[in-house]
C-alpha cells in the first residue's frame, strides 16, 4: 500500500473511531510497526491527528491541557458527583472485595458507606486514610504517587493488583465517548485502571455528564465495558444499556 493510501485509511479510521491503535494500523495496513509509528509521526507533524502513547487521536475530539489537581476538581459540580457516589456506595453488599480508584467522585463514596463488612483495595493514598480512620479494612497498593491525582501508579502497583480478583470496581474517567470509551490523561494511570478493571467481576464507571463526549489521550476501557452511573440524559448515549442515571 502507497504512502498516501495508508495516510488516508488511518485518517478514515480516525473519523469514524475517534481513535486507533499501533496494533490495529498494523493489522489493517499489513504493515510493520515502525511504518505505522512512521505514519503516525508524519501525520501529526501535519497536524492531521494527535499523537499518543499507543496510537493516535482524532484531533476535533482531544482534550488539552495539563490534568488538574485534586484540589481543582474536587468542588467542581459537587452535588452531581456525590449523587453518583451516593448511589455507588449503595451497591457495596457485605463480604464484598472492593477495587477503589482514586479521583475525585470515587473519594465522595466513603460520605455514604454504610456496609462495613466490605474489604477495600485502593491506588489512592487519600481514600486508603480516610477508610483506615472508618474502620475499614483496606488495603493500599504500592508504587510510585503521582501528584497531581494523588494516585499511586507503576509495575509494583500494577503486579499488586493482578493478584486480586475484585467482586466490584468503581473507577473514575476524564472522558467518555462510545468510540474511545474511558480515557485519562497519563498513560501509567490507564495502565492500573485497565488492570483493575480486568480483574472486577462487576465494574461501574463514575462519571458526571460534563465528562461525556470528552476524550483525554489514553483510553483504558471500552465502552461497553462498565455500566456508567452518572447524574442526567447525555444526548447520543440514550440507546446505550450500560448507562445508569441516578
């Protein structure tokens, strides 16, 4: 396949997808790795897509700028976000084996926790002081603590999690689309929450509606993946069965 050609297919792709993977371009292009990265590079010094850890991003949908911190998103649309983690702390039944993901709407959830019988493992240094000071029992990965969402990412935080098989997962996102499902901003927090996610019998994402037709550069879960508890209707998700409003 011409050069040309496999510019306008991955550019197709991207229009349709939102997003593409390496490994996808491969398959579809019967190309090499190093010719897809090659075109990927070539495309986004045109200003075609963005590139990404893994592939590449549709650029009407990415999200720019640096994450916030915790301390930044934590009031912003407050009431909605502790609606959601209201209803989610109500799925906590006794004996269950809880994977807590750090953020800032997971962290409201531990205001409405009533089931005590519940064992919780966590990547966020917050939530794991604040379940401890509860009474709960809780269980803190290790690895290295990222900052600005005060998570702890890393092989030794990810090693830690393969071990367990969680009966619920409750996670956060920065963006959610049907095509590029669940994103965030920093490749090695997408790796714990995918590895998270795969070791959940039941996984809810939670996810307020500013966060929706959002995309942030790496993906960490499909769509269909999770049943999504958010706070109101978002237009083009109506026919989508995985998506609860409370």
């Amino acid at each position: 396949m011409l050069t040309e050609q496999r510019y306008e297919t991955i550019l197709r792709m991207l229009d349709e997808r939102g997003s593409v993977t390496v490994t996808e371009l491969k398959d579809l292009l019967d190309a090499s790795e190093s010719t897809v990265r090659r075109d990927i590079t070539a495309l986004g010094k045109a200003g075609r897509l963005i590139k990404v850890f893994g592939g590449a991003i549709a650029m009407e949908h990415i999200m720019t700028g640096s994450e916030p911190t915790v301390a930044q998103k934590v009031e912003v649309n407050k009431e909605e976000k502790c609606r959601i983690a209201s209803y989610a702390a109500s799925l906590i039944e006794p004996e269950d084996f809880i994977f807590l993901d750090a953020g800032t709407t997971t962290g409201y959830m531990m205001d409405y926790l009533e089931e005590k019988n519940a064992t919780f493992v966590t990547n966020a240094v917050v939530h794991a002081q604040k379940l401890a000071e509860m009474g709960m029992k809780v269980l803190l990965v290790g690895g290295e603590l990222k900052s600005s969402t005060e998570a702890i990412v890393g092989g030794q935080a990810t090693e830690m999690i393969r071990r367990y098989h969680f009966t619920k997962g409750f996670f956060g996102t920065n963006g959610v689309t049907k095509k590029t499902g669940f994103t965030t901003p920093e490749a090695s927090e997408a790796v714990v929450k995918e590895i998270a996610m795969a070791h959940c019998r039941d996984r809810y994402v939670l996810a307020d509606h500013d966060k929706f037709g959002k995309v942030s550069s790496v993906t960490f879960g499909a769509f269909q993946s999770a049943i999504i508890l958010t706070d109101r209707k978002v237009p083009g998700i109506e026919d989508a069965g995985n998506v609860i409003v409370v």
